[in-house]
C-alpha cells in the first residue's frame, strides 16, 4: 500500500513528507493506522547524528492509533483494537523481561539498526529500503510495528493524548518514580523543562515531593514548569543550588533528573553538586556518542554515596506503565492535555522542530 510519511534522507537535512510503499505486516507484526505522534527531541538527534542509524530512515517514535490488519502468528490482537506504540519493544521472554526489566529487553539492540525484527524492511522509497526509528517510524499514516512493540489500551481512550504516552510521558514519569524512586517529602531538581522534564515533575508531584525545582534556560518552560508540579524554578543549575540549600537547609536534593535537550558531561558535575548524601543524579538525556569524559567530584561520591544512574524509557515496563499512566489521566493526576503546546499537519513537521529547537513547545503534536 501507499502512505505519507516523513522521511530523513541525510545528517543535518530535513526531513521530507513523501508518498511511499509500505509492506503487508509479516509474521507477529501489525499494520497500524496512527491517530497522532508526538515531536519527540530523540527524532532530532538522528538528524544532528547524536544517535546515529542508517539513513534513509522514517522518523517518529511516540505514537497511538488503530489496528487495521494482523500479520500470521497475531492471536492477541484484533482489527481496530486501539494502541499505543512503545518505542522500547519487549519479548516477554528473554532474561531481562523475565525480570520485569522489559526497558531493557534484548530487543533493543534493533532500536539502532533501521529494519524489522527480522532484518527485512518495510517502508521502501525512491528505490530504496526505508529504516523505521524504535521500529515504528511515527510519522507516517500508516505503520508496520511488531507486536512486541504494541500496547493494547481500553476501547474509547483518547488516542491523541496517549500517543504521547509512547515515550514522553513514561519516559519522564519513570524517571521521578522508578528511576529516581522518588518518594512522599523528597526534594526533586528536574534539569530541562521540555517534553520529558515535564512529565518528570509530574512523576514527581505524583509520587509525593515536598519540592521540586525545574531548571530550564527559558522563561517559558519555567512558567510552565508551575503547571506541572513545580514549587520552585531556576534558570540554571548554579541558581538552583541557592535554591535548593536555602530549602533544604543545605541537605541538598534527594534526586536530580537530567531531561536537558542533550546530555552534556559537564551537566553531570552540575546535578552532582544539586543532590545531597545518598542523592541521585537520573541521566535520561541522551548524550553525544562520542562524548566519554563527565566531570565531578569522586570524593563527594564516596563521602557522601552519592550515585548516578542512567534512565532508559525511565525504567519503565510499557505493558503496566502504559494503562496506569492513562488511569492517572482519566482520574485527573496527571496532565497530558496540557502537554500538547500546538498540533502540525505532518506535511509542517519541520515547523514544529523549529518550535521545539526555538524553546516555543512543551511538546508538539502531529495529528493525522
Ligand atoms: N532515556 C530515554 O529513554 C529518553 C526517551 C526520550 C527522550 N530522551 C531524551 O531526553 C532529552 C529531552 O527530550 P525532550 O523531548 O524533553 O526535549 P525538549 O527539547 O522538549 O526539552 C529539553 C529542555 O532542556 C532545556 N535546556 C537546554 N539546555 C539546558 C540547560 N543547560 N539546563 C537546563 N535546561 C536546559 C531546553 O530549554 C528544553 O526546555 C533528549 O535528549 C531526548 O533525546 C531520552
Ligand atoms: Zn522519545
Ligand atoms: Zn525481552
């Protein structure tokens, strides 16, 4: 079949809306028809080559909509069950997902390389095979994911808000409450107010933090920030740390969570210096590839068992996070609506990546 997608063709170039062939689904996969998909910054980072996969790819990782066909070997699934897309697939099998790691599942390792789980592409163009980024490829009409990739949600769930479900929200939320284990009068700094930092406070607030401090450069990420959780905002680390000493009486921070647009090794020494004895510094920003060195006292880290952690899918397991994530919408604790700053026809995506770039989104949304 035919579908419109977006497609990056080379580094630094952007991305082009085209019409493209798309494959039946094959064995354990189905065809999705996709109701919304956020503007995720990771889309972003296959374009600066911060996380590099072959190219031509389609981009979009964060994503719900409705099953339109199932491939052999499908006995869970029906046509027109609505699902959210999670761009960490999980097998259910292998040792990680045995442990309930399912972020961390062995799967994974596609996430990096373009094609389908069995090597073969779906999406061709030009002439050429076509690579699906967290092997779904979002920003298309249609998509085929593997089932391992899908989560079955309630019939009448608000897809458009739960496509956002797919990575931001998780992702942030999981970094506060499992990654960070937040817990009831803790002290929280969020570095980066953006799409995820935002669902980090919220994770936050949820899970009981007496404090929470969002850092963001922009005045309007900070403003925001209120929306969300934050008790307090600070235009930068250092500003925070007055902060966060004033209110803790110099105890300093249970947590830190790195949401910043890229993880830089200097960032590190920052958070580092926001958390106090046994605090944690949550990295779940992605870092430049070829970036290895990070800069912080190791004494403080042992006088003071201070602990950094990375934070993937913010640890979370898509199959029960996804459904209680959208619980917590349906009860009012946590805000998905508010997160969608401004919606784009898929044709204008690359208006939407220059509001995110200019600090103009929380997050932006294409709705198909
Ligand atoms: N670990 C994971 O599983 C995972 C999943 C999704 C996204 N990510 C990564 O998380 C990061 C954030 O993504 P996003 O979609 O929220 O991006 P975003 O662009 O929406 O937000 C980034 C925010 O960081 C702010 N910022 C920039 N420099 C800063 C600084 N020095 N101090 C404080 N704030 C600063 C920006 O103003 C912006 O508000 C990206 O690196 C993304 O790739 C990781
Ligand atoms: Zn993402
Ligand atoms: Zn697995």
């Amino acid at each position: 079949m035919k579908t419109k997608a977006a497609l990056l063709w080379g580094l630094g170039q952007k991305w082009e809306v085209e019409e493209i062939d798309l494959d039946p689904p094959g064995h354990g996969e189905v065809l999705v028809k996709l109701t919304a998909s956020g503007l995720c910054h990771s889309d972003e980072h296959l374009v600066t080559g911060d996380l590099p996969i072959p190219l031509p790819v389609v981009g979009g990782h964060e994503g719900a909509g409705t099953i339109v066909e199932i491939g052999e070997g499908v006995d869970d699934l029906e046509i027109d069950d609505p699902v959210v897309l999670t761009f960490l697939p999980s097998c259910g099998r292998c040792s990680y997902c045995a442990r309930g790691i399912t972020n961390l599942c062995d799967l994974g390792a596609a996430l990096m390389m373009g094609p389908q789980l069995d090597g073969t592409y779906r999406f061709h163009a030009r002439g050429e095979d076509v690579g699906q980024m967290c092997l779904l490829g979002t920003f298309s009409e249609y998509t085929v994911v593997p089932v391992a990739s899908v989560v079955k949600v309630d019939k009448g769930t608000a897809l458009d808000k739960a496509a956002l479900i797919g990575c931001g929200v998780t992702t942030g939320y999981g970094s506060a409450v499992r990654s960070a284990e937040v817990k009831a009068g803790d002290t929280v700094v969020v570095l980066g107010a953006g799409g995820i930092g935002m669902n980090a406070i919220q994770g936050a607030r949820i899970a009981g933090a007496r404090y929470i401090v969002a850092v963001d450069p922009v005045e309007y990420k900070r403003k925001r920030a209120r929306e969300f959780g934050a008790t307090h905002v600070a235009p930068s680390a250092d500003a925070a740390w007055k902060v966060v000493s004033e209110l803790t009486r110099g105890q300093l921070a249970d947590s830190c969570i790195m949401t910043t647009d890229v993880a830089e090794g200097a960032y590190t020494g920052s958070a580092l210096a926001l958390v106090g004895k046994r605090g944690k510094v949550i990295i779940t920003a992605i870092g430049h590839p070829e970036e290895t060195t990070i800069t912080a006292s190791l004494l403080e880290m042992t006088l003071y068992e201070k602990q950094i952690r990375g934070a993937l899918y913010g640890s979370s397991n898509a199959q029960h996070d996804v459904p209680r994530l959208l619980e917590l919408y349906n009860t009012g604790q946590l805000k998905l609506d508010e997160l969608i700053t401004r919606e784009y026809r898929l044709e204008d995506i690359n208006d939407g990546y220059e509001d995110m770039r200019e600090g103009r989104n929380i997050r932006g949304l294409i709705r198909y």
